[in-house]
C-alpha cells in the first residue's frame, strides 16, 4: 500500500490519537474479527485486514507510535530512508494477538508456567485479639494457624519409601502439550495441561500412603509473635517466611495476622489518640478542683477550674497511643460530665434552694438564653 494512499492508523482503529494501550487492543480484536478474510467475505475484506494489522503494530508499539506521531509514515518507514530496504512490520503473516481473539475456541494459546519451576507458597491467614494496653504498648502472643507442609514420611516428594518420582512420558515432563486445530483455514496451536500428569510433569508409579501422593499435607501449628507498640485495630502484621511450603525449591509463604483489640471499658481510640469521659461532681465543677484522672499509664492529677462546664474537654499531652515507629506519642482527651447529685439530705435541699435565689449571676448561660425571648 503506497504511503501517499494510506490511512491514519487511528482512523484504521477508530480511536482518537490520545487512546490508551487497553484501548488500542480493544480496537484491534473488535477490528480484526470483523474484516479476518475467513469471516468477512466483501473484497477488500482482505486489504482492510492487512492495514488493520499494520495499524495495530505501529500503535501498540511505544516507540513505533511515538515516532508516527512526530514524523507519520516517514517515522516507522525504513524505506523513506536512503539504502533502506525490507518491510518495516516483519510481514503480516504474524497477527500478533489475533490468537488471542480465537484463543476461548482452543483452551488459550498462551503457554503455561513451568511446573518444574520454584515456586512460592501461599500466605496463611490468622485472627488474634488483644487488650487495649497490649496494643498500646506491645506485646508477645503465641498464635494458632495452619499451612500446607511437606509431608514429613516422603520428604514432599509423594512417593512411597524404596521409590521415586517419573518423569511423565507423554508431556517429557514439561507438564503440558501442544494440540493444532483448523479454525476458518487457519491452524491454531495451543497448549493445555498434560491429561497424564495432570501439569505436574512426573508420575509417581507408588504413591505415598499418608499424603495419597501430593507431596503435602495441612497441618496446625503455633508461633510466638511480636506485636509493636501503637498497632491498631484492623491492621495485619506480617511473618515472613511462616505460611505454605513452596514447590520446587521456592520460598515459603507468609503467616499474615489481623489483630482485633478488645473494647475497654474506660478509654476509646482514634488513631494514636485517646478519649475518655470523666464524671465530676456539681462541686467541684463549680469551686473547680484538682482531680486524678486514669490514663493508660495510670492515674494522673489535673485541676480544673472554676464553673466547669459539662462537655468541656481537656487534653493530656502525651498520654495517648505511642507510634509504632518509636518515636512520639498521641495525646489523651478528656471530657468531664457533671454528676447531678441525687438523695439529697433536708439539709442538702435547702442549701440548693439558697445557690438558686442567689439570682441569675450565678448562671449567666441560662440568663442569656431567656434573654433572647424577650
């Protein structure tokens, strides 16, 4: 196809000149299965086809695509330049993802991993609750979970004593095998998992009585952990290297466990922040009073002042959650509520009665608000 009668590659695709990898594909696929010469029968089925795959291999090409997009044709053309020569685009024999758009007709064309090859183990999950100061301060649990092990009378290898693992003859142990189909006058290769072997790539002739075989049993198990300072309700500490066995040679999984912090009966937590509410009595909101407050390192004094209000919140530097990078701690809010007394004495009622005729000067919030009807 002569350069001057060529088409934009984006027009060729439909998309616009900003469209992203996955919308290049998505063109591509949708494109090439509706002009594929074996499909489409109109007469320029074929070329529409061949310049679709041309499109397709210059725009999926980071640096192919950039340098049409500076210079166009000329870009990605070696026979614009002088001694050039060959087909820029290696041939459209090769449809590049085309296998991929007929690859659900065959089992995939894409080739499978090496069941030979080390691989690592899944990670195991587990559960543990803990107080509220063991979170904030750190702690050692011993934790309950299971993995897959190798099982321990065959050394993983799922044969019986006295023999060994063999090589599957049918797949040479590459765990899988080729198959061609004709699809549309086209042959189509795939590769699905050896039926003899089942992927794995070996038969064992005299299974493993206890493991039937696989080479791996579930078993429990404990492990002591170490928790950090400051970890908080939710998060997921992980222990390298205590999860499934790997296959092959490859490392073993991770042990990953979520914590849950108890609920406490005095404090509450935001982050590395603390809060309590703290009941005062009506005298010592009104006179103000030096008053012992609970922190989670002990009880700690503060005074307040005079005509407390209930809701008025104080905050205690540094008594909060300390950080899990050792440096620093959250601060410990506390809001007092004032007790209103209750079984009071003849004696106690009368006094109350005289604090109430002393007149509106002792209660300037309830002043103002009958004020505003007025």
């Amino acid at each position: 196809m002569a350069n001057e009668n060529k088409r934009d590659y984006y027009e060729v695709l439909g998309i616009a000149k900003d469209a992203s990898e996955a919308d290049i594909k998505r063109a591509y696929r949708r494109m090439a299965a509706k002009y594929h010469p074996d499909v489409n029968q109109e007469p320029d089925a074929e070329e529409r086809f061949k310049e679709i795959n041309e499109a397709n291999e210059v725009l999926s090409d980071a640096d192919k695509r950039a340098r049409y997009d500076q210079f166009g044709f000329a870009g990605v053309d070696p026979n614009f330049n002088s001694g050039a020569g060959g087909n820029p685009f290696g041939g459209f024999g090769d449809f590049g993802d085309l296998g991929d758009i007929f690859g659900s007709f065959f089992g995939g064309g894409r080739s499978r991993r090496n069941p030979n090859a080390p691989q690592r183990g899944e990670d195991v999950g587990a559960r543990i609750e803990i107080t509220f100061e063991e979170a904030a301060f750190g702690t050692k649990k011993e934790v309950s979970a299971s993995r897959i092990e190798n099982c321990d009378r065959c050394n993983g290898s799922g044969a019986a004593d006295g023999s060994q693992p063999q090589t599957c003859t049918r797949c040479n142990g590459r765990g899988t095998i080729r198959t061609q189909q004709n699809f549309m006058g086209m042959v189509m290769q795939s590769d699905s998992a050896c039926p003899e072997c089942r992927g794995s790539g070996k038969i064992i002739p005299n299974p493993c009585t206890r493991c039937k075989g696989k080479g791996k049993i579930r078993r429990s198990f404990k492990t002591m952990v170490t928790f950090p300072q400051g970890i908080d309700d939710g998060q997921t500490l992980r222990v390298t290297g205590e999860g499934c066995v790997g296959t092959n040679g490859g490392p073993n999984g991770n042990l990953m466990v979520t914590v849950q912090i108890k609920r406490h009966p005095i404090f509450t937590r935001q982050g590395q922040s603390v809060y309590i509410e703290m009941p005062i009595s009506f005298t010592q909101a009104a006179l103000g009073a030096e008053i012992e407050v609970p922190t989670i390192d002990g009880r700690v004094k503060y005074t307040i002042g005079e005509g407390t209000q209930t809701g008025t919140t104080f905050r205690l530097r540094g008594k909060g959650i300390p950080y899990v990078s050792g440096s620093g701690r959250g601060d410990q809010f506390v809001t007092v509520v004032v007790e209103t007394p209750s079984k009071l004495t003849k004696e106690q009622k009368e006094l109350l009665r005289k604090l109430e005729q002393s007149g509106e000067a002792s209660h300037p919030k309830r002043k103002k608000f009958f004020d505003f009807f007025k």
